[in-house]
C-alpha cells in the first residue's frame, strides 16, 4: 500500500467526514471516474482477466463432464444428498445481499456515504446471484428434463409442488435478481449519458454509440431527474423486502424439515444477518484492491472502509450469538437428537470445520473493536477474506454435519468432496469476477451523479468544508 492509502486524522464527533477528499470539483469527480474506463487498459488487469477466464473454461468443462457422466463425479452419497452444489449457492446467494442493502435500505435511511461504494455493490449482486444460479440447475442430475421443474402443462401430470420451499427459491431469487438488475440499470442511465457525452467529444464513434442506446436517451433535464428519482425510490422500496426475504425463503429450505439442527425457527434472522455479513466482507475485498490499483482514495475514503468494518463487526456478533443460541436451544428443548447434532458439530468429524467457521466468524471480526484496524485497508482486506472463507465454511458445516448424522446411526456417513467437486466451485469465481471486471473495464465503478450529490458544491447553502 502506498502512503496516500493510510492518511488518517483523528476523529472528531463535532465534524461530520467528508465524503469526498482531495481538492475536487464537480469536473475532476467524472474525469477520475471516467478515467477507469476511458484510460488505456492496464496490464494488471488483462492478467486477472485472463485468470478469471480460465476459470470460466474450466467451469464450463466441469458442467460438461457431470452432464455427459452423472452426479457421481460428485462427492455427494447417501445420506449425504446435498453436497457443495447446494453449500455453493446459498454462499452466492449470500454475498448478493451486500449491494441490494447499501443501495436499498442505506439510500431509504438517507446514508450518503453509501454513494462510493453502491454501484460496485450492485453489480456484485447480480454477478453472485449468476454464480449461485447455476447450482440448483446443475444438481438435479438430469439436466435435459429440468423443464420438468416448470409449470407447464404435461402428458405425465406431473405439476411443480408449490408448498416446497425449493420452490419458493425459485421464485424468490428470480425476483431478487430482476429487481437487483433494474435497479442497477436504472442508477447507471444518469452515468452511461456522462460516457457517452465524453465518447462523442473524444472522437469515439462507436462507445459513444453503445453507450447511447443503453442511456436511453437522457439529456439531464429537470423532467428526466424528477421521473428518475421517483423510479429510483420505488425500486429501493421494492428492494427493501428482498432484503429480509430472499435469504429468509433460502433459509426455509433447511427449517421446514425435521433434520436435527436444521428443524430451527431461528434460522430466516440468522440467514438474514450472515448474508449481509459475507456480503459486506465482499464489499471489502473487492473494493480495496479496486481503491488502490485505480487511484480512488479522494474517493473511497478512510471513512468508507470504517463503516463498512463497523457494520462487519456487527453482524459478525449476531451470527455469533446464533451460533451460541443454536447450542442453547438445543438443550433448552430437551431433545436429544437436537443436542447431540450440534454437539457432533463441534466435536464429531467434522470439528475442524465448525471451529475454522467460528474462527473466521466470531473471533476475526473483533479486531475492528479498534479504530486503527478499522481503518488499515491491509487488515481490512485480510479480515475480510476471513469473512469470506469462514461463511462458506458455515454452509459447509449446516448442510452437511446435519445430513451425515441423522436419526438412524447405520445410515450415517461422511462427506468428502471430488476434483470436480473443487474445480466446479472455483470455476463458479471465474464467472462471477470475469462479469465483475468487464464492469470495472466499461461502466463507471462509482456512480458519477451520486458521488457529486454529497458534495459540497450540491448544496446550494454550504460556505465552506465544514459543510461536508
């Protein structure tokens, strides 16, 4: 890290931060951002490139050979029958729910420091929710009859069953990525108009062309900003729910089953909070390399980053005190079979990956107790890879621990994952950052008109930078 990175000033609770650091203009905020895009392209970034697409590939290839062979390359057995596909998805599925908060609810509750930091979000949701979508298509085994799934009128009479929370999935994610999708679109029309504009004056025919179609036409006027506003309001309500829902209905997928320790009703809260929480570690990792190798530190501040890392800090303690509840429920019911499954959990065969899991969790989280961790980009970027890694080991743990101990001890078993198992999973991380940066090569990282609004300059009232 460069030393711009770690300028700090103590804090005062008189002052509000400033949003926007650096001496900037209106002018200089759209060249820095518009810089990303319109600069000649990095080596760094055709290396990453060329990485992510490799991992593509080999995502396809893995989909390919489970199509042509069958479910066996997988590790998945009797009784463990859902394995890593289904670990896999609801992962993505959690780290989505970062960028509908930041722009939904964060925007809702009049957060402006969300502005740097909530068009990269938004596209980080639809991009997880591409990866997780894939999982539930390609476990059902028999690829070439999922139609089957459908609601379509059939000689067999076969006919989706709509009491199924997996079939709640469906139209819960559906609905969340459509909503996401829109929602990020609709902030970009404002931005797409700026790229065009700069295209056209640079002689750029073509880009400024493309992005004409996909700015629908905006020229900025006082009618274009009221319709505009009031789309971007409705959206943000209609996001709002999606929040607490999607992960909720996921959630269901395992608490309206009988299985000891997935038969909880404090599962949709905690589902909820450890979404947010691995989906604001995302945040973490993927925009603090983006702050450094881009030059937007007068941009994504200090400030930024130590917000991010309070609301971590928070809900990494509420999965803690559902991990602790879980333990505590458990006893309080009386039901042996409830105690022994988490007690198998944290002691049985699969110990180290309960404790790799509280580890990462519970215990990394507490470092931003201290505001000078807080706000080091270096410890926040390894804590967040943490995060990261110890959410995916909370799937691993509440899919599998659960599945491989059940009521009867002749069926029990052990889960170990395949090659493919491994490759299908890292190839989903090719999709996933492949999306992630064409976005940041193409489209404003950082939303143009949102950043200028926290300006000074935007208030008509302001006389000086203690009206930040």
């Amino acid at each position: 890290m460069t030393a711009i990175t770690v300028i700090d000033e103590p804090e005062n609770p008189l002052r509000r931060a400033p949003l926007v650091e650096g001496k900037h203009d209106f002018a200089s905020v759209t060249a820095t951002i518009a810089g990303v895009a319109e600069k000649k392209t990095p080596r760094g970034w055709y290396l990453m490139f060329g990485i992510s697409i490799a991992l593509l590939l080999n995502l396809g290839a893995m989909i390919g050979y489970l199509v042509f062979t069958g479910v066996g390359v997988w590790g998945n057995n009797v009784p463990v029958g859902w394995g890593w596909p289904i670990v896999n998805f609801v992962f993505w599925i959690g780290i989505g729910h970062a960028g509908t908060l930041i722009s939904a609810i964060l925007f809702l509750f009049r957060q402006k420091w969300r502005t740097s930091i909530n068009r990269a979000s938004e596209a980080m949701t639809i991009f997880a929710v591409m990866a997780a979508g894939i999982f539930p298509a390609i476990h059902v085994g028999r690829i070439w009859v999922i139609y089957w799934v459908f609601p379509l009128p059939n000689q067999m009479a076969m006919w989706p069953n709509f009491k199924s929370p997996l079939l709640w999935d469906v139209f819960a994610v559906s609905t969340y990525f459509t909503i996401s999708a829109l929602f990020w679109f609709v902030g970009l029309v404002p931005d797409l108009a700026t790229f065009r504009d700069r295209a056209m004056k640079a002689g750029r025919t073509v880009a400024a062309r493309i992005y004409g179609v996909f700015a629908l036409g905006w020229h900025g006027s006082n009618r274009h900003w009221i319709h505009y506003e009031k789309a971007y309001l409705i959206l943000a309500g209609l996001s709002t729910p999606l929040v607490l829902s999607v992960h909720s209905i996921v959630s269901f997928d395992f608490a309206v089953s009988l299985l000891p320790g997935w038969h909880t009703t404090i599962f949709p809260p905690y589902f909820v909070a450890g979404a947010i929480f691995s989906g604001f570690g995302m945040v973490l990792t993927l925009m603090i390399p983006a702050r450094q190798w881009l030059g937007l530190h007068d941009l994504i501040t200090l400030n930024h980053l130590d917000n991010i890392a309070k609301i971590l800090l928070l809900t990494g303690t509420m999965v803690g005190y559902a991990y602790g509840m879980e333990f505590f429920i458990a006893w309080y019911s009386g039901v042996e079979y409830e105690q022994f499954a988490f007690i198998n959990r944290a002691f049985g065969p699969y110990w180290w990956a309960y404790w790799i899991m509280v580890t990462c969790n519970v215990i990394s989280p507490q470092f931003f107790w201290f505001r000078s961790l807080r706000r080091n980009p270096m410890v926040l970027f390894v804590i967040s890879i943490f995060v990261n890694i110890g959410m995916w080991f909370e799937r691993f743990v509440i899919t599998c621990t659960s599945l491989a101990h059940d009521f009867l001890p002749s069926s029990w078993g052990y889960f170990s994952p395949t090659l493919i198992d491994i490759l299908t999973y890292a190839g989903s991380f090719g999709l996933f950052f492949t999306f992630f940066l064409l976005f940041c090569r193409f489209l404003p990282i950082l939303a143009i008109s949102e950043v200028k609004g926290v300006m000074p300059q935007a208030n008509p009232h302001a006389h000086g930078a203690d009206h930040h």
